[in-house]
C-alpha cells in the first residue's frame, strides 16, 4: 500500500487492487474525516484479495459500466468481452480495476502508476494514473495509449464511493438522463433530466434506488454534507456521470465519465455518446479534481 500526504489530505492507494483508492481523508479539523468511504479490510502481508468494489474509489479502463451481447463490432471486426465477475450478467468496468498496477514513481504528495494490457480477442493498452495532492484537492489524472494494431472505441473514468454523512446534497448540472427499466441500469432512452433528479440546482440525494446515466454535464459538481458543514466539489474534463444511490445505503457514488452506460451500442454508435476512436498509439488524457470546501460560518 502507497500513502500521499500534506497537512490537509491523506490518501492509501493499493496498486495491486487495480491501482484504487483504499481511504482518502481530510485533516483540516483534528480527527481525519472520510471524503470517500474508506475501504475496512485492508491485504495483510499474504495478500488477501479485495473486492474492488470495497474501495475508495478506482479507475474505469478503457470503458465504464456494463456492455452487452458479449461484446461490440467495430469497423467490420467482433471484439469479443467476456463476463469478469460472478454477479453481474455482462462485462463491466473495463479491465484496469481487476488488475495490479505497477509503481512507476512515490513522493510524499503523488504517486505515479502504470499498467500494460493485451487481450487477442480485445483491448491492448497502456494506463497511466497519477494522484497527486495540491493544498485542499486531490488531482487524479488518467490516461491510456491504443497499442493494438488497429483502431478501438476508449472511454475512461473514475467509479468513486462516498459516504452519505446525513443528509447528503449534491449540485451537478446535467441536462439528459437516460431511463431504464428499474431492473438493470441498462439505458433505454435519453431524456430531459425530470424535476426529482434536476441537479442543476442543490439538492438532496433521493431515498429511493438510482443507478442512472447522466449526460450534457457541465464537468463541475458539488458534494454537500451539511451535517459536517462540508462540502467536496468535484471537477472533470468530461461531460457525463453515473449516479448510483443504493436505497438504504449509507454510500453512494458518483462516477465521473466520458460515455454512458453501454455507450458501443447505443444508437448512432459509441462516438455519438463520447467515446473516442483512437488510432494505434493514440492517446487518450482525462482529469478529475477533488478539492475540499469547508463551509462553517466564521
């Protein structure tokens, strides 16, 4: 486990658990407090396993969320994808939080991770992630390089956890949802964003199960905790989010990404819905921000 500090932020980071987060904390009133759910078991020194989905936070690449058919065609071919996890009926996520990162460099304030993945079948590339503290914020950057040998629909994001701490509120300008069928999270239709879930104003998270794609986001959120007088905002070079609000769960998450869910079989294809074709060698750069705003009075 890696750990990055300065006087305001924590985070632990796990390389072999898919280059994740396992607790990122902030230290401006004495006691650390929690801005993503900290991860309760931590591998002892036999390495035992993490469900990723007990993170912090971890990286969505070179797609996020679910695809189906078992797979995609592009340009004439059949990229094959086959189902990585026991509960879900369709591949998600991508590759890159199944798999251990490898150090590239740790100081004190950032650590810098790589991975290198090849498949026959579909995706080869290169994942950079660095984390890097700067004062009250978090900077997370992520990028991926094609190195297959022919051109492939990326997409990229971060899947964060966070505590609900109360009564939660979160403000994310975003004009489109896309509906499902309340079964699954697969997308059906992309609509005008309806008054319970317009976030374009502050206001709380709703009780009840969400696990929807947004779109025509502004790339600028905030995360408000007015129990704690605290609020985390949150800043992406992309223009879409996942929300999912578990019912009853003291978590939720908000997933910064630049494609919605099973955006290769969406109408008009997956560049339509922000995915990006790169090119053999093509790179691919997206930045998300997590800074801190202490909102007590005085």
């Amino acid at each position: 486990m890696l750990r990055i500090e300065n006087p305001a932020l924590s985070v632990q980071i796990l390389p072999e658990a898919g280059g994740g987060v396992a607790g990122f904390d902030w230290h401006g009133r004495g006691e650390p407090i929690p801005l993503m759910r900290r991860c309760e078991h931590l591998p002892d020194k036999h390495g035992v396993h993490i469900d990723p989905n007990r993170l912090s936070c971890y990286p969505l690449v070179p797609w996020s969320n679910r695809i189906t058919e078992g797979g995609f065609h592009v340009d004439g071919r059949w990229i094959a994808l086959a189902r990585n996890r026991d509960d879900e009926p369709w591949p998600i996520h991508g590759s890159g939080w199944q798999r251990a990162w490898q150090v590239q460099s740790h100081t004190a304030s950032e650590a810098r991770l790589s991975l290198q993945e090849s498949s026959a079948t579909a995706y080869c590339y290169t994942a950079i992630l660095h984390y890097a503290l700067h004062g009250d914020a978090l900077q997370i950057d992520l990028t991926v390089t094609n190195t297959g040998a022919t051109a492939m629909p990326f997409g990229l994001g971060l899947h964060p956890f966070f505590p609900r701490h109360g009564n939660t509120r979160l403000l994310a300008p975003a004009s489109q949802v896309w509906t499902n069928d309340g079964q699954t999270p697969l997308p059906i239709e992309r609509i005008t964003v309806p008054p319970h879930w317009d976030f374009r104003s502050e206001r709380a998270l709703p009780d009840q199960g969400v696990d929807n794609a947004f779109q025509a986001w502004t790339g600028d959120a905030l995360i408000h905790w007015p129990a704690l007088q605290l609020g985390l905002q949150v800043m992406a070079d992309v223009d879409a989010f996942v929300l999912y609000t578990p019912a009853g769960g003291d978590f939720f998450c908000f997933e910064p990404t630049d494609h919605p869910i099973n955006a290769v079989h969406l109408p008009g294809g997956p560049m339509a819905h922000g995915m990006t074709m790169l090119q053999p060698q093509a790179v691919l750069r997206r930045r998300f921000v997590f800074s801190v705003l202490d909102m007590r009075q005085g």
